[in-house]
C-alpha cells in the first residue's frame, strides 16, 4: 500500500511538472528584485538572516571536503550536523539551526550544477580547476513559492525559517500585473543589504507590444566613445572609482590583519563597490533599453576583454561596454558580424578596403571615392552594410557564435570590393 501510495505521487509530481513546462512555452520570464527594509527588522530576524547565510556557507564548504573521498550527489542534505574548520584550523561538529530543508537542497544543487558546468567547459578544452571553500554565501535559492517563501498583503513576505513577516521595498514593479505566476527566487546577501530576485511567467498574449522608433541601427563601440549608433547618437560614460572609496582602501593597507577594524573596512570597501557597480548597470540599462527599442540591431563581436588587457585598461575597465555587449549579444533581434570583419576600413560607396587609416584619424576619408564621415559613425553604418552583403551569401545565425570563418568573411569582401570595380 506505501509502495502504491509512493507510485501515485510521483505520476502526479511528473504530471504536474509537465503540465507547468507546455504552458512555460507559451510564457516569457520576467525577475524582479525586491529589498527586504532592514529598518524594520526585529534583532530576531536580523540574526535569522544572517545565520542562514552563514549556515548555508558551512554547508557548501562540508560538501566540497565530503566530495573528496565521496560522491557528491550522496551528500546527506537531511542531516543537520556539518563539519566545520575553526579559527584554530580545527575541524568541529556543528548544528544548523536556521536553513530550511529546501533551502538546503538548493546548495547541493547549485555546487552540481557548477560542476556541470565546468564539465562543459573541459569538454571545450578550456582549463577547469576545481570549486574553492567559500569565506561567504551570497545566494540562496528560495525554490518553492508558497513553501520556501510567498508574498503577503501590505508589501510583506514570509520567507521559511524566518519568523514573522518582513517588509520589503519594490512589489509594487509587478504585483499588480494580472494574469502573472510567481515562481522561485533567490535570497541575496550584498554589501548594501538583503534582497529577493522574483521570478515571474507572462503569457505572451498579455504583454503589450513594443513600438519601435526605427527600422534598423548599427552599433560601433570604442575607447574615446564608448558607444556610437549609426544614426549618430553617443554614448560616453565612464564610472570611477570613488574619493571614499580610495580613502576605505588607503586605511585598509593601514589596519592589523584578524582585527575587527579591518573587518569593517572590508565591508565597507564591499558597499561602495556595490554601489559603483548600479550605477554602472543603471546606465547600461538605459542604454540597452534605448537601442533595442529599434527593430533590428547590427554590431560587432568586439573582443573587449583583449582590449582591457592592452594600452586602454582603465577606460575599460570604467566603462560599460562589456555590460551592454552582453546584454545585447545573444538578443534575437541582434546581428552579429566577426570581430575580424575590418568595419573601419571598409568604405560603404565604393567598397574599397583603405589601408593606412590609424587609430588617430577621427574622421574616414576614402581615397577612391572621396566619401567622408565620423570614424565611428562610419563604422556604425559599416555594421549595416556589411552584415547584409555577407547575408546575401551566408544565413546569418543572429546568435554570438558563427559557423563561418574570419577568413572566408575577409574573402568575401575582397570580392565584393573587386566586382564592384570591374
């Protein structure tokens, strides 16, 4: 009869399963982050919340030293004892008092699907180390709305394990859409306080259709402008490292390591970091949102990464082009053309390839032709152009991956560039 009652649970659980991913098909996720208001928290839950985390980083650490004589996926996430190293460099039994049981399931979870994803990456012959102890957790997954956590009246959420209710900051960005599911969300611990990333599901017959203002733009970026739209728009935004934060790092190398003061400063060096690093993704959120409000987007597959590494590292480094490249890479209203494909040099009239052009001419002049314009704006336009000429004798996949080759790009416009001067 317990076998039988068993059976019959687990049919419905994979009915139900089924049944969530076909209407998940007609559905487009949407995550909103939410802050939990620490001014209203009682010192009960604020110790709640922290022992969570801290709790939940015992656990990670005790299953990477359980996977080194054992598998993995045998990890005991029922038991409530864990192996900790002290401060002494002594390993110690200890009990967890404060993660729930989901919550638990979430770590090993997220520990496989890391190791799942270095395996890929071996496969890919990149070289992969193996996972490293944490000193903190900073994510939690809350997998079950309605059980791990759920949404209350009056800008409230009741999250497993924490007593009471707590008030947050930001329901009003979907809570009164209709038609919505709630899914799961993750609990984070940032240097700038306690926040819940929702996970929503839209029926694509419930959201509006967006307008576009254009047709079509392209998209070169660089170091002097950051970004520059074929339409002649730019963008140039640069986010520094702060006064404050250059005085937290100059008392840092001043404070005895082990010491509390040092502690302090650590975090808050970890604050003003967090708040540099929204501003930089309010901008590049901005950004993003304004180039994507045109119907079709044409850029290039900049190897920004080599760029941070040459003479430019800190304008890089202060800029948001790796943000936004990565926002928009992989969008499916995005074309990407090779990083090999010389959208400088290449002239839009008369397809001649100019040589001799450096990286202090701001203005392209083609010698044949006697066309002229802005340098970037040129190289904008060039996304367009070349983009199509290249469509015409290849199915451009719009994804960041190709299945041509940079050579048999440059090939091509050699003989564009030839044909059109016979």
């Amino acid at each position: 009869m317990v076998e039988q009652d068993r059976l019959y649970k687990n049919k419905k659980i994979k009915q139900s399963k089924q049944a969530t991913l076909e209407k998940r098909s007609s559905q487009t996720c949407f995550v909103y982050r939410i802050k939990i208001d620490q001014s209203h928290l009682s010192n009960k839950q604020k110790e709640q919340l922290k022992m969570i985390f801290v709790e939940a980083k015992w656990m990670y650490n005790d299953i990477l030293n359980y996977s080194k004589t054992n598998n993995i996926s045998t990890y005991d996430t029922k038991s409530n004892q864990v192996n900790v190293l002290n401060k002494d460099k002594q390993i110690e039994q200890r009990e967890m008092k404060y993660i729930g049981s989901q919550m638990k399931q979430s770590v090993l979870a997220d520990i496989l699907a890391n190791l799942k994803g270095l395996k890929k990456l071996k496969e890919h012959n990149h070289k992969v180390g193996w996972l490293k102890f944490k000193s903190d957790y900073q994510s939690l997954t809350l997998k079950q709305y309605g059980t791990t956590y759920k949404i209350l009246k009056g800008n409230k959420v009741k999250i497993q394990n924490i007593s009471g209710k707590l008030k947050v900051n930001g329901l009003d960005q979907f809570i009164n859409i209709p038609n919505i599911d709630i899914a799961n969300a993750k609990l984070l611990n940032t240097p700038t306080g306690y926040y819940i990333a929702v996970t929503i599901f839209r029926f694509n017959n419930d959201i509006p259709s967006k307008k576009f203002i254009g047709k079509e733009i392209g998209i070169d970026m660089g170091i002097k402008t950051s970004i520059t739209l074929s339409n002649g728009e730019k963008f140039s935004s640069t986010i520094k490292e702060t006064e404050r934060l250059k005085r937290l790092q100059h008392k840092l190398s001043r404070c005895v390591k082990g010491s509390n003061n040092r502690r302090k400063t650590i975090h808050l060096i970890q604050k003003e970091y967090q708040k540099i690093t929204n501003r930089k993704n309010d901008v590049a959120n901005k950004i993003v949102s304004h180039i994507l409000s045109f119907e079709n987007i044409y850029m290039q597959d900049e190897q920004i990464s080599n760029w941070h590494k040459g003479l430019f590292g800190k304008q890089i480094q202060h800029s948001i082009l790796g943000r936004v490249k990565a926002k928009l890479i992989n969008h499916p209203r995005v074309h990407v053309i090779d990083r090999m494909a010389p959208t400088t040099k290449f002239c839009p009239k008369c397809h001649n390839i100019k040589r001799d052009i450096t990286l202090n001419d701001r203005m392209y002049i083609c010698n044949e032709c006697g066309y002229q314009e802005d340098r970037d704006v040129h190289s904008a336009n060039n996304m367009i152009v070349m983009i199509k000429l290249i469509d015409n004798q290849i199915n451009l996949v719009p994804m960041g991956h190709r299945d041509f080759k940079p050579v048999e790009i440059k090939n091509l416009l050699i003989v564009e560039a030839g044909s059109s001067q016979l």
